[in-house]
C-alpha cells in the first residue's frame, strides 16, 4: 500500500512544478536624433534568410553541428520583418533623417530600393552574432551597385538578450555599409547631369 501511496505524491508534486514562461525578444536600432526634413527615399526589403533561423522561437548555436531550438526564447515578430525594419532606421539615421520604409510593398517608386539577401544569421552566447549578406542598392536611374557584408558583435551577456543585443548591433554595421553607397550617389552628380 506505500507503493502506490508514495508515486501518487510524486505525480502531484511533479504536476505541481510551474510551467517555464516564455520570454521575447526583438531587434533594435539606436534612437535617432531629431533630423530635417527627408528629401531622399529609400525602400529596404528582405529577400532571403536561412530556413534553420526564420522561425519564432530562437536558434543558438550550441557546436560545430548543433543548435539549439528554445521555444520559451522567442523572436517578438518574424525576422524577415523585423530584419529590414531595423535595418531602415539605421540607415535613416546614418542619412541624416532620409525617408526609409521596410517591407514587401510601398506606396511610391522610392529613389533608392534595397535587396538583401542574409546567407547566414548565427547565433552564439559565446561568440554573440555573426551575419553574412548580400545586398543590392538599385536607384531610381542609373546603374545598381552590389555588395556584401560580413558583420560579427559580440553578446554582452551570454544568454537570450545578449545575442538578440549582439545581432541589432551587427545590423548597424550592414546598414552603415549600405548608408555609404547612397550617400555616395548622393553627393556625386547624376548621370548625364551635364548634358550631352
């Protein structure tokens, strides 16, 4: 009879135990300060990211071969959104307050459309963030130009926010890459500008 009566108190004290509650994560830009008015627009859209990390809940790369799939650590909205969201603010901070715009449509031809293409977006509490991509900036007329960016940032701190943390700053450093592009057509003369 002790038998029965001591594995029915473990299953009520298991059942008792409280159920993990999960956590969100998003990422970030730095506030921009208080710009004039935008005379350059730009669009940003995301083309591609890799099928292991465009899921909710966070990849942590835990080994050469191994992640880790958290489903109480979770991206706050999808990362095809909030990739491109964050990479516009950072590159209207870095024009001076131009007029960026994220997603799959807008409203109006801009003067400048961004393509990316993330190949690799890991995640790492040791290593922090590490991104890959390639990226496209095609002006309203004239020639497109290409690059690609290798950003790293290391985690603050070596759990879920520190990664989420290390990832927004990595982002800074794609977006500045592709903020130089525009600015240079920017403040060169436009094609035939002289006539001819």
């Amino acid at each position: 009879m002790k038998i029965p009566i001591a594995v029915t108190l473990l299953v009520l004290l298991a059942g008792c135990g409280a159920t993990p509650k999960e956590s969100y994560y998003t990422l970030a830009a730095p506030p921009m300060d208080a710009a004039a008015a935008a005379t350059t627009s730009v669009h940003v859209v995301l083309s591609s990211l890799p099928e292991a990390v465009d899921r909710n809940p966070m990849v942590v790369r835990t080994g050469p071969y191994q992640v880790d799939i958290d489903d109480f650590h979770r991206w706050a909205e999808p990362l095809k959104a909030a990739i491109p969201r964050v990479l516009a603010a950072n590159i209207a901070r870095d024009l001076g307050g131009a007029r960026v715009t994220s997603g799959r449509g807008t409203a109006a031809l801009p003067d400048y459309r961004v393509a990316v293409d993330v190949a690799r977006f890991d995640s790492s509490f040791g290593e922090g963030a590490a991104i890959d991509a390639t990226w496209t900036v095609t002006p309203k007329t004239g020639p497109a130009v290409q690059g690609r960016t290798i950003a790293r940032a290391p985690a603050p701190s070596a759990d879920h926010a520190g990664v989420a943390s290390a990832h927004s700053r990595a982002l800074e450093k794609l977006a500045r890459e592709i903020a130089e592009v525009i600015s240079r057509r920017l403040s060169s003369p436009a094609p035939n500008a002289r006539g001819g």
